[in-house]
C-alpha cells in the first residue's frame, strides 16, 4: 500500500471497496510460483548488475547537437562537469581530466519527459502483491506516489536506455488519487530520483456531467458535487487553522499547495463532455489543471489554448471511437499544436513506458512538424511541471540530462548510444540489452 508519513488524525475516506486480503490470497499461489521463474529472468541482468551511473567529467565531441527542437549544432560538443552542462558549442576543448565520448555521425539530444506512468509502482500487472498503484477510499490527496515508488525495478533501466531520463509516476483510484511525482530515472533511492516529489494531485472526472457554469451546480451529478464540497470544506480548514485552531486533517493539508496554485490538477478526462466538465471545474475552484489522455480535445483546442490548459496526450497507439474521423487520435496532437496548445506525451502504463516517442512519431505521420513533437518529449513537459531551469533543453547550468543517439528519437531504428541523467553516465545494463548480448553469442548448434 502507499503508506502515510506523518501520524494525525485523517478523514475517513467515504467508501471503501472490498477487501483487498481475499484477492491477494487468491493472486499469492501465482506469485510464489512466479518467484522461481523471476529469479531465474532476472539472473543475466544481474551478472551485469552495477552500482549506478558513473560520474566524472565528459566531453561529447562531434556530434549534431540539437539544444531544443528548432535548433541544431553540427559537429559540437558538450562538457558535463559536477553533474550539469558546462558548455555547449563548436570550440570547446576536452579538459585534460575529462573522460572523452565521440559522437561523430551521432546526434546528442536532450533527455525525454514520459508524463504519465506508473513506473516504481508496478512491476508484473498480472501480480497484485507487485502492483502499488492505488489506495482504498475516494479522496486521498494526502497519499503520496514517491512513498511507493521502487527505485530497482527492471522497469526503469528498461526505459531510461531509450532515452527517457524522467517521468511523472502517479497513483491512480478513487476521485482524488493521491499525488504523482516526477523522477529523474537515476538514484539508489526514491527521494534521491524525485525531482519534484509533489509535482501534481492526481483527480478523476466523477459522474461524467455538469459543466461548471455552463452546466450550473443543479446539473452537478452527486460525485461531482462531493468534489466541489471537498474543496470547500478544505478551504475552509485553512481558513481555521490560519487562526491556530482546529485538529490536523492530512488530506485537507495536502490540498494547500493546490488551493494556493502552487501546485497543479492532473485531471484524467477524455470524451468532449469530460474535458468540458474538468475545464468548468478548474473555473469555479480556481485551480490550476492539466488534462491527461485528452481524447477529443482537438473539439475544444481553441478554449484550451485561451485558458493557457496543457495537454499531455494519452497512447496513440489505440483505435479511433465509432463517431471519429479515422485520424482523430493521430491528428489531434497537431490540432493542438496549431491552436496554440501546450502538449506532451505519455504511454500511461509501465511496460511500454520506453516507447513514449513512438506516440510523438506517430502525430509527425499526421501533421505535427518535427520541432514541435521534439519539443513536447522534452521543454514542454519540462515547463509544464515547472522544472524547465533543470531540466528539458540541452543548456549550460542545466542538469546533464541527455542521450547520443544514431538518429531522432521518433525514428524506430535509431539506436541509442549513450544516456546521461544529473551528469551520471548510465550504463546499458538492463533485462534487455543483457538477454540481447546472451543470445547474441548463442551457438549455433544448440
């Protein structure tokens, strides 16, 4: 379970699903047997096993630099000293001290943002005592991803060697979630990968009506209206205990640095009614809000540009509705960007996490321009969560985040040569690429 830090007193929540004991007795004969054979999966991996990125300072030399989409630097270099970018340009000199990588032929790219997953929070979906993504209850803004989060599942490494060197991981359940948290993909502990520990409140659109002043609160399902009596109420908490009074209510708490638009809304909608219900949401708690998957927001592209509303796109990989042109899902990241919307991409699960700019090569197939599907792997999600001065762009002062490739990210037979996270290099030591070099020497014979 994702497990509380702080001993208070906590709200309810309002229901509860059923037990989740009687399952995981029934998933615990599937584990157990699983044990042996993950053992077993994991065995080549582990004879390759090190102890993290290497540090040190690094010249790349050589290669096409490509600071951002829109720019592009040939036969430049880079030095990583202290974890972060030194120099970028065409006359720099390798330090005497600097451990030297050519990337002639090559292309150095900033590193790529996945902005919704559930990575170290789940391991085998098929296993539930594996799976850490929700808690019980409907309101649980207090409930934190990062206290969840396994820094040495075979996912990351998985997925930092295609070049994606951060994402937000999230929980997921209920109305209100819990809080997501964006992690370098780096770091022999949880707290050590966050970026930003509490980066967004994760929300779902209850009811699937009303539309906020549109609609008006008498259209407001009664799910709905619980989320506007839940704001209230916490609004009204810090109210009280501004004044020192009032016992401490944890998810009241949390929801300060939202009420306070520090901090931003993750709103799961797709469907035209749900975005419109999430937009209204936004309008009357006076809260600041992403949408996440956004299926049908080329519909209302114009009122989320107006609105300044990010996107971060869900898969593309998937099948248009029966009411749909039949290019709608591949389309609509272009829509967006014409209209002037911010967007950013994502896979939502774990497994295919490492395929984020499969999606981004997609929308290029259907009218996004090259520059812009770079851009929304990389500074704009950067901007979107806040940490584009750390992250997103390949500039001096900024952490060394990034990855030499044979080519785009978006082309599928790019090979990616080199990755860098906070001026780490990491090595290529994953499941992956360690049955890829067992097999690779297989005789022939047997």
């Amino acid at each position: 379970m994702i497990h509380m830090t702080a001993d208070s007193r906590v709200r309810a929540p309002r229901r509860f699903p059923q037990p989740a004991a009687l399952r995981r007795l029934g998933s615990l004969a599937l584990a157990l047997a699983l044990t042996a054979a993950l053992g077993a999966l994991h065995e080549t991996a582990a004879q390759s096993l090190s102890l993290g990125g290497a540090d040190g300072t690094f010249f790349i030399r050589g290669g096409t630099v490509i600071p951002t989409g829109g720019q592009r630097l040939e036969g430049a270099g880079i030095l990583i000293r202290d974890g972060r970018i030194a120099a970028v340009g065409r006359d720099i000199q390798a330090p005497a001290d600097a451990i030297v990588i050519d990337a002639t032929g090559k292309y150095v790219y900033p590193g790529m943002i996945n902005s919704n997953t559930g990575l170290g929070l789940s391991e085998i979906s098929a296993v539930e005592v594996t799976v850490d993504l929700r808690e019980a209850g409907d309101f649980n803004p207090h409930i934190r991803a990062l206290n969840a989060v396994n820094p040495h599942t075979q996912m990351i490494p998985i997925t930092r060697v295609n070049g994606v060197t951060a994402a937000i991981t999230r929980p997921t359940g209920g109305i209100i979630s819990g809080q997501a948290a964006l992690l370098q993909l780096d770091g022999w502990t949880a707290q050590a990968m966050a970026l930003r520990p509490y980066a967004a409140l994760i929300m779902n659109v209850p009811g699937g009506g009303g539309r906020g002043p549109r609609g008006g609160a008498a259209r407001r399902p009664p799910d709905l209206q619980e989320v506007y009596d839940y704001f209230a109420a916490a609004r009204e908490y810090h109210r009280v205990r501004a004044g020192g009074a009032g016992p401490v209510d944890l998810g009241f708490e949390a929801l300060g640095p939202v009420l306070e638009g520090e901090v931003p809304v993750i709103i799961n909608a797709n469907g035209r009614e749900q975005i419109e219900t999430a937009l209204g949401m936004a309008e009357e708690l006076g809260i600041r809000i992403v949408i996440v998957g956004g299926r049908g927001s080329y519909h209302l592209a114009d009122r989320l540009a107006e609105g300044e509303i990010p996107v971060i796109l869900g898969s593309l990989q998937s099948t248009v509705g029966a009411d749909d042109p039949y290019d709608a899902i591949y389309a609509e990241p272009g829509v967006l960007y014409r209209a002037g919307v911010k967007l950013a991409f994502s896979t939502g699960d774990v497994a295919n996490a490492r395929h984020v700019a499969h999606h981004a090569a997609l929308a290029m197939a259907y009218g996004l321009p090259e520059d812009a599907a770079l851009n929304a792997l990389t500074i704009w999600p950067a901007q979107i969560w806040g940490v584009d001065g750390e992250i997103g762009s390949l500039e001096v002062g900024k952490s060394a985040d990034l990855f030499v490739s044979t080519g785009s990210p978006m082309d599928a037979r790019s090979q990616v040569a080199h990755v860098f996270i906070a001026g780490r290099q990491i090595p290529f030591d994953d499941y992956h690429t360690a049955l890829f070099e067992k097999f690779k020497t297989r005789p022939l014979d047997r």
